[in-house]
C-alpha cells in the first residue's frame, strides 16, 4: 500500500503552525519592547507661564511665523492638539509636573508656540479661519478671550525616569 502525503503527515495541520507562529510573533515583541512607565497628566497651559522663559522660548523655537499663527488658530478653534510628552525628574515626593524646558522630550514646538503667543511675541497673521484675527498679539484679544487661552487643558504624558527613553527617540525618527 501506498503511503499516501507522508511529508504532510510529518508536518502538523496549517491551523498549528499559525498558532506557533503567532507565538514566535508575540514573543518577538516582547523581547523587542522597551520598558516605558509613564501617566497622563492635563495641565492648564497658564501652568507653563512662570516654567519657561521668554529666553528659552526664543533659543529654542524653530516654527516660523506663518506655522506659529496656524497652531494658534487651531488653539482658538479649539481643535484637538497631540500630547506633549515629558521626563518627570527622579526626586521623590514630588507633584508630577515639569520644571524645566530640558525635560520636555515631544511637543516643544507646540508648547513654546503657545507660551510665545502668551507673552505677546508673536502677531498672528495668513490665519484662513478667523482672519478677524490676524494682526492680533495676545494682549489685544478681550480678557475673556484671554482667561479662556490661559486655561486651554495641555494633555501631557509623563515618562517614569527609569523608563527606557530610546523608545520614544526612535518613535520620532519612524514619524
């Protein structure tokens, strides 16, 4: 008699070697994955003010103008506006919030765009939306306007420090 597939007989049905594969697949990704701890913190964006400097604002902005004023508007529009993330620093006890602009690893740009806009650096103009605007500094919107800005919620993510930084370095060169 014939043995009929005994190569198929030696190798396990298609539905186990998924399964195996998805295995080695999750198991890949664990090895692969870095060890990062972090909460989601909201911070009013007035909570900034006093943190940052106009000095550091002005060595470290890089957005032009043009891209400043269209984040603003986006602000004022009240579109939803990505995290920034920060290393918290090692002291214990200590409230979870930033202390210096060093500590702030995704979001600089956002951020020191809407604390330059605050101190009345930055004239918007081009705006599309609210073109009644453009010409504006900070300090020449109503101080309703004004309160309401202060108090825009910064959704923040805050890593652990002892968590593996890498993750969020190569994260920034994929995007």
């Amino acid at each position: 008699m014939k043995n009929e597939n005994s190569a198929d007989a030696q190798q396990p049905p298609k539905e186990e070697a998924r399964r195996a594969n998805a295995l080695r697949v999750e198991e890949v990704i664990r090895e692969a994955r870095k060890t990062v701890d972090y909460n989601t913190i909201e911070f009013p964006l007035e909570y900034f003010i006093d943190r940052i400097t106009q000095q550091q604002i002005d060595s470290l902005l890089k957005w032009n103008e043009s891209k400043q004023s269209y984040f603003i508007e986006s602000l004022m529009l009240g579109l939803p506006v990505l995290n920034i993330v920060f290393r918290e620093k090692a002291e214990k006890y200590r409230l979870h919030g930033i202390d210096e602009v060093e500590q702030l690893i995704d979001g600089k740009q956002r951020l020191l765009t809407a604390l330059n806009f605050l101190n009345s650096n930055l004239r918007l103009f081009n705006l599309k939306e609210i073109d009644s605007l453009n010409g504006f500094t900070f300090r020449d919107l109503p101080l309703s306007r004004q309160k309401k800005f202060r108090r825009i919620s910064v959704r923040a993510i805050a890593i652990n420090p002892k968590s593996d930084l890498s993750v969020w370095k190569e994260c920034q060169q994929h995007i």
